[in-house]
C-alpha cells in the first residue's frame, strides 16, 4: 500500500511541478471541443450531401424508367413493366476556391447563395449507369418487337443489347 501512495504521490508532485499548468489544461480543452464541435459538423453536412445526391439519383432514375415504359408502351400497346438495375447514384464535380499562403494552400467549395439557400458551384454531374434491365409486356414474344424494344432501350441507356431481357406478359 505504502508502494502505491509513494507512486502516486510521485506522479503528483512532478504533475505541480510543470510550470504554467492552468495553460496546458485550459489548451488542452479547447483543443478537445473543437474536435467535438468540427467532428459533429463535419457528420451533419455529410448526412445532407447524402440526401442530396439520392434525391437528385432517384429523380434521374425515375425519369428515365418512366421514358422507357412509355416508350415501350407505344412499341407493344400495352403497358408493360420495366425494372432497371443501375450502378450508384449520381455523382457531383463541385468548384473549388484555392487560396495559397505562407502556411500552404487551402481549398474549400465556391458557394453561391440564392432565394436564402446557400449550395456549391455544381460543375458536372454524372449519373448513374444502368447495369441491365427486364421488360415485361404483351408481344414480348414476338421477335421483331423484342428486338425493337431492345435496340430502343440500348440506344437510350447507352448498354448493350446483351444486357436486356424482354419477356412475355401472361395473358
């Protein structure tokens, strides 16, 4: 017991003995909330660019499913069922404002504001790709109308044909 009070007094009387230790605490955390503060910041803003993006993939998404069926609807006359598998989502270049210094360069998204809402520069936006795609529909058994809708549906999801299934609707 005497060992382990002997240690520890040990500990405390080098921990007094540094010089201006109110400083190293205080700094100490202040350094520690802003880890905090940024780390909590940092996972906000991710959750929303998150949001963003999946709202902009499943409208391109749907907007393009939708095209197809009726595209497809005008080839067979009926109305068919179409399922697309696709690769991602969509995929935003931001602008970037680069300012160098004698401490280093930094970089940071050029934001415009506009009706109270502030958003970055977009550059380019890729969107997804369509990995294959099934039609189902009345006439997808009949060769020259499957071949149409596969050539259709090539050309506007730029896939091969290899990649699309159609097949025939039970009556």
């Amino acid at each position: 017991m005497d060992k382990k009070d002997s240690k520890l007094k040990n500990i405390f009387d080098k921990i007094k003995s540094i010089k201006h230790i109110e400083i190293i605490i205080a700094v100490i955390a202040v350094l520690i909330m802003l880890i905090i503060y940024f780390s909590s910041f940092a996972a906000s803003s991710s959750k929303k660019k998150d949001t963003a993006v999946s709202t902009q993939s499943s409208d391109y998404c749907a907007r393009m499913k939708q095209d197809i069926t009726k595209a497809v609807a005008d080839m067979c006359g009926s109305s068919p069922t179409v399922v697309i598998n696709w690769d991602g989502g969509v995929e935003s270049i931001i602008a970037y404002i680069t300012s160098t210094s004698a401490n280093g360069s930094t970089s940071s998204p050029q934001i415009i504001t506009s009706q109270g809402t502030s958003s970055p520069i977009i550059l380019k936006e890729i969107y997804p790709k369509a990995l294959g795609v099934i039609v189902i529909c009345q006439g997808g058994d009949n060769v020259k109308i499957k071949l149409d809708i596969i050539s259709a549906i090539s050309v506007l999801l730029d896939i091969s044909p290899e990649k699309i299934n159609v097949f025939p609707a039970k009556k």
